[in-house]
C-alpha cells in the first residue's frame, strides 16, 4: 500500500531557514544529492496515528523536497495482528504480558504475508519498529541496506520477546536508537538518532498573546501568579501526585499555581483512575488546575506552555520525553526527573534543572521562581539546545548521514 | 532655336543671372562664415570644429546653389504651377540635404563624446547613433510629407502611440538603461570592486553593461543585478585590491552522526578500562562533541567524562580535575587519552572506586562517524575569506578549528595554515592559530577571526 499524498502542514524546507539559518538548509541539500539514484523505502504499521506515523508524515515530504527519493509503505494486519504487537510494545517497554506460542505463529504468518504482497521497492529499506520487523527475511532479494528503527526504550524488555526480535534484528545491516540507554548488545552497527520537534507545527510555532490570554480566560488562572505547569497525560509513571506535593512545598514560601494539564490515554484504563485520584487529592485547592485536554488541542498545549512560568515533568519513567523538548523549546525554565530521553536534553544547571525526588523538585522550582535572572538564563540556553540538537532538521541530518554512512565503513567520510 | 533665343533671351538671361549671382555670394559667403565661425570655435577649443566646419563648408554652398535655384525660378516666365511645383522640389532637396547633413554631423559629434565617457563597455554607441538616425529621418520625412500637403496627423499618432507602447513594455529596460547612464556617469563601482549588497548577495564585479551588474560570487555563482535595482539598493563597497592566493581556500564541512558501542562503564575502573581500548573517534566524541551540542554556552562544559563524574559519580574532585584537562595542549587524540586516563588512575589509586551508577546512568561510549564534504564556497583573498566566514555553519567552523587540527593530525587550523602557505599572512596566520578554540562558543571563535581578518585588511 503507497501513500500518495501526505496531509503534511503546508511547512516547506525553506521555511526552516528563520529557524536554524540558510547554511543548515544547504548542508541538507548537499548531503542529499549524495543520495542521487538511492531510494529510501520507509515501511511501518500505519500512516495515522502514533509517533511514528507523525515523524514520517513530516519527513518524507522533507526528505522529497530535499530531492531525495523516500516513499513510505505499510505492512497490513488484521486487529488480531495489532493485538499481538501492541503485547510486543508493552513487553519490550518491560511490561508483563502473556505472549502464547499462538500469538508469535500469527505475528511470522502476518509478516510473510506482507512479503508476498508488499513492493519493495527501495535501495535503503528503513524498517520501524517490531510489527514489520521479519520482512528482512527478503534481504537477500531486495535493497542494498536493510535498517531497523527502533523508536521504544528495550533497555529492560521481556527476554523472551526480545529474542525473538533480536533474530531478526540481528540481520539488519545497522539499527538505530533514540537514546543510548534505550539499547540493547546487538551484533550489527547501532546508531544514535534523537527524536525531534517541529518549530512549524501547531504544537509549537510562535503564539500571539491573544490566544494565550483566551486560554488564561477559558481555564479561569489567574495572570498575575506564577504558573507551574505539567502537561503530560494522566499516568502514575508522570507521578502526578508527587508533582502536587512538591507544589505544595513550594507554595508555603512562595504564591503561586500549578497547572497539571493532559488527556487520558484510550488503551490505557489506569488513566482515568488516575485523573479521579489527582481530582480528589486537590478538591479545595483553589491553585491547583487540573484540566483534561481533549486530543488534537495542540494549540491549547502550547498556549498552555507558553503561559508557564516553570515547566515540570516529574516522570517517574520516560521515553525520550518531547514534551520537555517542547518546554525547552519555548525557552522555559525546566525542572524534570533524572530518567530515560530527559537527561539528554536537560543538562543540570546548564539547559535546565534535574531532579531526583519530589523535595528536589520542590527545591530547583523555588530556585527559579526566586531567581528569575537565572530561570530566563536556563531558558535562553534550553531554546539554543533544542535547536541545535532536537529540531526536525537535526533529524533530516541524522536519516541523511546514517544512509550515507551504511555506504562507507570508517569513521571519516570525505564526500 | 535661334529665332525663339532672340524673342526669349530676357526670359533666360534674369533667372540665370540671377543664379550666377547667388553662385558668387555664396562662394564669398562659405568663405566669410566659415572663417568667423573657425575664430569663434577656436577661441573656445572644441573639440567638434574640425568636424563642425567641414560639414557647414560643404552645406552650406549646397544650401546656397538651392536658395539661387529657387530665386532664379521665382524670376522665370514659367507658370505659377510650374513655380510652385518646382519650389516644392527645391524644398525637398533642401530637407533631404539638411537631414543629411544633421545626421551626418551627430553621429560624428556622438563618436567623439561617446568614447570620451568612462565606462564605454557599458554604452551601445551604435544604439545611440542609430536611435539619433531615426529620429532625424522621421523628422525629415514628416517635412516632407508636410511639404507635399499629405497629411501628417495620423502618423504622427500612430508613431506617437508606437513610441508609447515600446516605452511601456520596456519600461523595467529603461530603467535600467538609464540607471546603467548613472553608473557609467558616476564613481559608484567599477570592474574588480568587491561589493555586499542589501539582499546579503556578494563578491566580485566581475562585468557592466548596461542592463545589469555582473558579480562573481565566492560560490561560484554568477549573479545579475539590474542596473536599476542596484542603483536603489544598499551596497557596501570594498575597493582595496587585495592580495590573491597562491592557492585558493575550499571551505569544507563536517557533519557528524553518533555510532553506538554498546560499551557502557558503571563506575571509574570500567571507565578505564574501556577507554584505554576504544577507538579514536569514541575519545574525540566524548572530548569534542560538547563544543557543538552546546556552541550556545561560554563557557561550555566540560568534556563529558567530568560531567558524568560530577553528576553521576558525584565525585567533584575528580570531575574538577578532568575539566582542567587542556585540550588544546594536545596535538593528537592518543595524549588526550592517556592524559584523561593518568587523571583518573591517580584518583583510584589514592581513594578506589567510588560510587556506581544507578540502572540507566551508566556512561555510554560513543563513535563519532564525521562525513566531511565540500561546500560551494571558495576565497581567493582576505575580503572573500572573511565574507564567506560570516556566512558558513558553525560545521565548517568546526571542521577547520577543531577537526582539522586534532583529528586529522594537522596539529594546527586549517585557516592559519592557508593564510601562512598561500598569502604569506604569517603573524595573522598565528594570532588565529594561538586562539584557544576551547574558551569561546563558535559563535564567539567566528567573530574573533572575523575581527582579527578586518583589522589586517582595513
């Protein structure tokens, strides 16, 4: 199945220059016409919903732009399939789940199937993650290099299932990775490919100050009180009430509000127990705002984190975690946890502030909100971080240099 | 015959005595004039005289015979048609004549001031001396018409309306024609002038004509400015001819990707060890990619085995002595490693071990994979060198500073090495290479040397 037209924000390439400057947009260029003749066939489960759909629907318009020749394909499955990889993703996540000999039979038939009906098509095949991961069974007859795109953490996955993936992967010519402690030992190069944020997207281009004050308006906060704002969905992993503990820590000494702000995950019935216990343990609490975001109000979240004064993200466990790149982005003081992707881009006292407990968070929030100065210092340095290492164009730069790099075996390339 | 001349001879004797008469004065009247004229034009040295006198001299006596011609047939017995007939005959001779004799005398005068302007290049002359042609033969042929009782108007709009519609279809070539006059006229630029202009374009101007600008850029690229939008835009000037080099400078840039090891150390032994092991690049990643990931910072972090020991280790002695490590003190990777080992070493031997890092802190080594390419820009002087500085990616920056100079054991900048080896720029080739790379952003290195190239070419 080939998608054709790609319901992409009108963003061009060239648009990114105001962002990060015309020499950034020629090196893309350049190291795109090193591709000239390659086609780069991405293949995954699905062109909606998800991360990775999201990240593709943004990159293959980029990447066709840049004139280099990617495509995306899916594999297709039945519910039963998704069902067994969506066991797959939580088991890899490290979750318990029960996987029956079954369920592994259905996930081979369902990909040898595809083999038989996809096209392949592409020099580069860029497989991502688990669902379409045995299709390399056709390396020998198809592509040049085969490349698998891991976007979950495996760090502490179930074993069982990890090795069954892990023979596969194993075949790849090299494997790609979004933090380096999301990885595994593995046999075949691995590469270090940070997620990223689109400056043009509604999530997080630039707000008139009438849409923030219409939010202020809507949720009733009060404009003259500094706002420490969480905006994550309701899951005891972003330690919600610990978030609400370091608040109330933090507003003995200093007047303040804090905004916990997010949905509630479909697949996920934990979420709405933890929005009803959230809900209760703050009934009363006139500076406490707990609002439930509805899906695709991604102007609201980003009025919401342009409102903030300080911007939490107390997880307890994280992937890379874009909502704090999101943050960093709009140049905003940041205090978040010492785990997965956040270490990568809050570097303690430089970008951000780390924190390792709930009076550690209550600590670096009072830090800033005492020290203005320095909490607008950190956001200057935060929104320079994101863009030099965690905007789209970085990402374009990694897929480019990695198909290159497959072509070349030394650590200097001279092109 | 004889018979009609005896009862005519009156009739024939007037008109051609007449004719004689106005023969003699003319003589005497070519004469006279031309020599007043030769006084007049010599006391004021015009250059045109010469060419001025010749024509009036041989016009004038035509012009003469003409009005004797005319005079004689006024006084003939002919018929009043026949008069006016050949009055008509006469006039066109005289306009034809005078036509001529314009022409003739503009596109002399035109070719003597016409070379005497600077930028001749620039300048069609025969355009203009045909343009000049024209105009004086429609004005002519108008008399003519006009002469011969045909009428003119609707010529005279047709030609009216023509003239309108060209001017308007060509009215951007105008402009630029007339603003190419300004440039021709005035000092604003010449060949082989260096010039920025408003829209950020730049280099040499490497041709004028006179529709455009023609300017040779650092990347190669030929670009056409319109004499008329150059005239309004801002441009800055740089006039000094500089020195070229023998060899001109090729930025490059350098792009890197970060390769997994899937080494990770728990604590400083694992540390150690690993990195007594590991590959260059892993060692130059982990001393060198902070100078990128944060440019925006001055001053930056420390290279990344002090952060992961400070935060992680949370041994602060240790992590203030591996910042200290001098980078630039080292000409290649192996002294830096041995060095960052030797530190860590004698901090195991006087306190062990220390802490271990929790369950996804370890220290991951890294590969730098660099892919170094060519970018399309190329300076053959200072002004180029400094003008594509402003421009390239902190990347190439870095590939010249940094990479260059450690990596690929050139032991010193590329940029030093070019200014001493192909400009002979030996104490500005060593103010750059005595830079410590390490101290600034690359933002801050780019402007220091930028500052030190502009104080050598003031």
């Amino acid at each position: 199945m080939e998608k054709e037209i790609f319901h992409h924000p009108k963003a061009k390439i060239q648009d990114y220059v105001p962002v990060v400057g015309r020499s950034t947009i020629e090196e893309l260029r350049a190291l795109a016409e090193r591709l000239s003749g390659k086609v780069i066939q991405n293949i995954n489960s699905t062109f909606t919903g998800g991360g990775v759909a999201e990240i593709l629907t943004r990159m293959v318009p980029l990447l066709n732009q840049l004139g280099v020749d990617a495509r995306w394909t899916t594999i297709k499955g039945n519910e039963e399939f998704f069902g067994v990889t969506k066991k797959f993703h939580n088991s890899l996540h490290g979750r318990k789940e029960h996987i029956s000999s079954e369920d592994l039979s259905l996930f081979l038939e369902v990909n040898k199937k595809n083999v038989g009906e996809l096209i392949f098509d592409g020099d580069i095949i860029f497989v991502h993650d688990p669902q379409p991961v045995a299709l390399i069974s056709e390396k020998k007859r198809f592509g040049e290099k085969w490349i698998w795109r891991c976007h979950i953490d495996v760090s502490n996955p179930d074993k069982r299932v990890w090795e069954f993936v892990r023979n596969f992967v194993a075949e790849y010519d090299a494997a790609v990775f979004s933090a380096p402690n999301f990885t595994q030992q593995l046999p075949i190069r691995q590469f270090l490919i940070s997620p990223s944020i689109d400056p043009l997207s509604d999530k997080n281009k630039e707000l008139p100050s009438e849409v923030i004050d219409s939010v202020f308006d809507k949720y009733g906060l009060d404009k003259d009180k500094p706002i420490i704002a969480q905006i994550s969905r309701f899951d005891y992993l972003k330690d919600p009430l610990g978030v609400i503990q370091a608040f109330e820590m933090v507003r003995k000494s200093i007047d303040c509000q804090l905004i916990l702000a997010g949905g509630t995950a479909t697949d996920d019935p934990e979420s709405e127990k933890v929005l009803d216990e959230v809900r209760e343990r703050v009934s009363g609490n006139p500076d406490i705002h707990i609002l439930l975001i509805p899906p695709e109000s991604d102007i609201e979240i980003n009025a919401l984190q342009r409102a903030a004064t300080v911007i939490l993200q107390k997880s307890i466990k994280e992937g890379f975690g874009l909502t704090v790149t999101e943050a960093l982005w709009k140049g905003k003081p940041v205090v978040a946890s010492a785990v997965g992707g956040i270490q990568l881009q809050v570097k303690n006292k430089f970008t951000g502030l780390l924190c390792h407990s709930i009076e550690g968070a209550a600590y670096a929030i009072k830090r800033l909100l005492s020290n203005p100065e320095y909490a607008d210092w950190l956001g200057k340095n935060a929104r320079e971080h994101v863009r030099q290492n965690f905007l789209i164009t970085r990402h374009l730069k990694d897929y480019l240099l990695l198909f290159i790099s497959l072509y070349y075996p030394s650590d200097v390339i001279y092109l | 015959m004889i018979e009609w001349l005896t009862k005519n001879w009156l009739s024939i004797t007037v008109p051609a005595v007449v004719f004689l008469s106005f023969f003699v004065v003319a003589i005497w009247a070519r004469r006279t004039v031309c020599n007043y004229l030769n006084e007049l034009l010599s006391k004021i040295k015009w250059e045109g005289r010469e060419i001025f006198l010749q024509r009036i001299r041989l016009s004038f006596f035509q012009w003469c015979l003409i009005l004797g011609a005319y005079a004689a047939i006024q006084v003939s017995i002919l018929s009043p048609y026949g008069k006016a007939l050949t009055g008509k005959i006469l006039g066109s001779i005289f306009v034809i004549s005078l036509t001529w004799a314009i022409i003739n005398l503009a596109e002399k005068l035109l070719k003597i001031y016409l070379n005497k302007i600077k930028a001749l290049s620039l300048l069609p002359t025969n355009l203009i001396i045909n343009a000049v042609r024209i105009t004086f033969v429609v004005v002519g042929v108008l008399i003519l018409l006009d002469i011969w009782l045909i009428p003119t108007t609707p010529l005279v709009l047709v030609l009216t309306i023509g003239l309108l519609v060209i001017i308007l279809a060509s009215r951007d070539e105008i402009l630029n024609i007339f603003s190419g006059f300004e440039l021709a006229r005035g000092s604003l630029i010449k060949i082989g002038d260096y010039v920025k202009l408003e829209s950020g374009e730049e280099g040499y101007v490497s041709n004028i004509t006179l529709r455009n600008i023609q300017i040779k850029s650092s990347d190669d690229r030929t670009i056409l400015v319109p004499n008329s939008k150059f005239t309004k835009t801002t441009i800055t000037t740089y006039r000094k001819p500089l020195k070229k080099a023998i060899q001109p400078f090729r930025f490059y840039t350098q792009l890197h990707i970060k390769e997994l090891t899937g080494l990770k150390a728990r604590n400083l032994s694992e540390l150690v060890s690993i990195l007594k092991d590991v590959p260059d690049s892993v060692v130059y990643y982990h001393t060198h990619h902070f100078v990128e990931e944060y440019q925006y910072l001055t001053p930056q972090p420390a290279n990344e085995f002090a952060l992961w020991v400070s935060d992680v280790i949370g041994d602060e002695i240790l992590a203030e002595k591996l910042s200290n490590i001098d980078t630039f003190e080292f000409s290649t990777i192996g002294e830096l490693r041995e060095r960052v080992i030797a530190v860590i070493n004698e901090e195991l031997s006087t306190r062990g071990d220390g802490r271990t890092a929790f369950e996804g802190r370890e220290f991951h080594f890294i590969k730098s994979v660099s892919v170094i390419l060519p970018t399309p820009y190329v300076a053959h002087d200072l002004r180029e060198f400094v003008e594509v500085l402003r421009k390239v990616s902190i990347d190439s920056l870095y590939f010249h500073i940094f990479e260059s100079r450690l990596r690929l054991h050139r032991g010193v900048n590329d940029f030093s090495i070019w200014l001493q080896d192909c400009l002979d720029e030996r104490d500005l080739a060593d103010k750059i290479a005595v830079l410590d790379p390490y101290n600034y952003t690359l933002e801050g290195l780019r402007f220091v040397i930028i500052q030190l190239i502009e104080e050598r070419i003031k």
